[in-house]
C-alpha cells in the first residue's frame, strides 16, 4: 500500500503542469458587444431559434447537408477490422448520431454524446442527447475530469467519466472551454432581421391597401351619427367595387396612395447581414440579389472549404471513439470523401494517368485497395475485374468503331 502512494506520487510530480488558467461561465448581460457566455437560459433559446425553422435553421441544416452529403469510409490496414467497425457503427445509425452532433455544435457551440459501454467494458453504441443539458468538469487549467448532465427532473446531475462522452467542438477562442455558437455569434442580426420582418409584416397590413378619406356634409353641418354609420357601411367593401356614385355632399378622397416604399430595402439588408453572420452564402439559401455567377460561386468555394476543415475535425473526434471499441488507437480511421466534385474529377483523372502508365499490371504503382478508398469504390463490386482489360486501347463508341467509307 505504502509503495502504491509512492508511485502514486512520483507520478503527479513527473506529470506536465500546466501553470496559466482557463476561463469558464460568465454574465447574461443583453448590451451589444457585451458577454454573452454559455448558460442554459441562453443555450434554450438558441435551441428555439433553431427548432422554430425558417432561414436561420436552413442555414444550420445547409452544413450539415454539404458535410454529410458526399459520405464518409473507413481507412485501415486490416480489412476484417476495418470491416467489423463498420458493422458495429451501422448497428446504431452512426450517421443520424454524426449529423446529431455537427448540429449541436453549430447551435450550441457544443455537442455531446453518451458513449454507453457495457458491463464488460466494450463500447456497445454512442447515443445523442440534449446538449445544452451538459457542462464541461475541468480543474484551473483546463485538465478535463468529466461531464456533468444536469436536467430539471433531477435534484443532482449526472456525471461521466472522459471516455463516456463524445465532445464535439467546431471552433472556439483560447482559453476557453466551451466551443462559440453558431447562433449566439449571429445572435444580434438574427435579432435584428426578426424585428425588421415583424415591422414589415406589420407595415404592409397596415399600408398595404388603399386608404380612403370620405367626407359627408358640408362645412358647418351637423351630420347625424345614424347617416354616418349607413354611409360606412356602402363603403366597407370598396375592393370588390370599380365606380362609386355619390351625392354632392359625399367627397371620396384616396390618402396613403404612395403605399410602401423601400421595404425591400431594409428586409435585404438584414437578412445579408445575417447570412454573413451564419457564415452561408446567400445563393444556397435561395437569395439572388445582384450577385453574378462568378461572385456566387466564388462565395460557395470558399464555403465549402470551412466545411472541409469542420470535416477534419469531425474525422479526428470520431476516429477517437473507434478507438475506444476496437482498443487499437490508428488501427482504422473514418475519413470524409473529398466534397468539392471537382478535386474528385482531378484526383480519378490522376489515378487513371498513373494506372495507364503500367497497362500490364495496372496495380503495380498504386494498390487496388487504396484506389478502391479513394474512389468510393465496395471491393466486392468488381471479384474478376483482373481479367478485364481496364484500359482498353480502343473504347466502344469511339469514332474508328464506325463503318468505314
């Protein structure tokens, strides 16, 4: 016992320290420009914002429909464990639970997941759940010791060792424990553009149809209320009526003729304002405003690649939790396919150049098993593709297949 202290010990001394502190929690203040920091109030209301749709939710769901939308494989040098992995992960619906987790982390700038493992200590599934129900058991320096679940129905929270939870974090500032929201970041435009098309609903059923002034009597003349109210009611339906005919007494005078002018305007401006907070291009909401071709597709290369390096992310946090089942870290990591179509045109293109350069055995500079991963490719499509002629000097279809004249 005496020597398990002792090496117990020696172990705390010899481990690095760190010797600068973390920041955790903060004020709920509503000032422009002033903190903003992860607490539950601030957490649900994001999550409402989100679960309430519209333009700011379809900008959430866009990341994850171009982070997802190309698939992902599985890289490994043993083929029957890379295979076992990827029956376990099918066993659970790995890809909602992926999806489920990049959301969260948009919304809340933080997602977590459950790893559930069973009494013999194999991981069994991950689980998703409420993110905004999680906080972060860290020491002075940013030394993680668990999560702690706290919800309403439970007097205490419940706590998780490191390797419980699965913790998906995008982006956030050093120093830090909790990851930046998506939504909290944007959170005074979406605000913004909420009050602007509020005001424009408002306006337009308020000064979107004529106004009309009607004066009965002349001046100086008492007109009976009872005359009045009569009058009004000729006059309630003036939409379904074409000519009016009146007596002298009876002016019908058109006011607030102009209607709504430049409502467009403000309506625009917030809403650009918001995409730009969001980080989305406009034109993959559905917006065409001004923009060319060009511009637009400039602004979504540029989207892509953020999307790309979240997708980096995602494959190192995922490929972590692999590691957990099959006990043997590197052993097999799930890799994103590429998602601009284009470095998939050039990378087939250069694997194809490559392959023809060695027509008898087109596999002598790049293993079939690798040119499988990167195309996309179930080995067991193609059992007898080394008798076919991959690359045939004369294609059908080509022009000397034609009759000759």
């Amino acid at each position: 016992m005496l020597n398990r202290l002792k090496q117990a010990l020696q172990a705390f001394k010899n481990e690095a320290q760190p010797k600068t502190y973390i920041a955790s929690g903060g004020s709920n203040r509503r000032n422009y420009f002033s903190e903003r920091m992860r607490n539950q109030e601030n957490l649900k209301k994001y999550r409402t914002i989100y679960e309430q749709g519209g333009v700011f939710a379809e900008a959430i769901d866009t990341y994850a429909l171009f982070a997802f939308a190309n698939g992902w494989r599985l890289e490994g040098e043993d083929e029957n464990l890379a295979d076992d992995v990827w029956q376990w992960l099918e066993g659970f619906d790995f890809d909602y639970v992926m999806e489920q987790g990049l959301i969260d982390a948009l919304v809340y700038g933080d997602g977590f997941q459950e790893n559930v493992f069973t009494r013999g200590g194999d991981l069994e599934r991950i689980v998703a759940r409420e993110s905004w129900s999680f906080s972060i058991l860290h020491d002075d320096h940013g030394k993680i010791n668990g999560y702690m679940q706290q919800i309403d129905m439970l007097d205490q929270g419940i706590e998780l060792k490191p390797e419980q939870a699965t913790h998906i974090q995008l982006k956030s500032l050093g120093g830090s424990m909790y990851g930046l929201s998506l939504i909290g970041r944007a959170y005074d435009d979406i605000m913004r553009d909420t009050k602007t098309a509020e005001a424009s609903a408002t306006a337009v059923e308020r000064h979107g149809f004529k106004k009309y002034h009607i004066r009965v009597g002349k001046e100086g003349e008492i007109i009976p209320q009872d005359v009045l109210q009569n009058i009004d009611k000729q006059f309630q339906d003036l939409e379904s009526k074409n000519d009016f005919v009146t007596v002298r007494d009876v002016e019908i005078k058109n006011i607030d003729e102009g209607g709504l002018t430049g409502i467009d305007t403000y309506n625009d401006i917030s809403i650009m304002r918001a995409c730009a907070a969001l980080g989305v291009p406009e034109e993959l909401l559905g917006l065409r405003r001004g923009s060319t071709d060009a511009t637009a597709a400039k602004r979504i290369e540029s989207y892509l690649q953020k999307i790309a390096r979240y997708q980096k992310r995602l494959e190192r946090i995922y490929s972590n939790v692999i590691n957990l089942y099959t006990q043997e870290p590197g052993a097999v990591r799930l890799v994103f396919n590429d998602i601009t179509p284009e470095d998939e045109k050039l990378k087939a293109e250069w694997i194809a150049n490559i392959m023809r350069s060695t027509p008898i055995d087109p596999f002598s500079v790049l293993p079939r098993r690798w040119v499988q991963e990167q195309l996309n490719i179930d080995p067991g499509q193609y059992e007898d593709d080394e008798e076919e002629d991959l690359f045939p000097e004369q294609m059908p279809g080509d022009i000397t297949d034609a009759p000759q004249h």
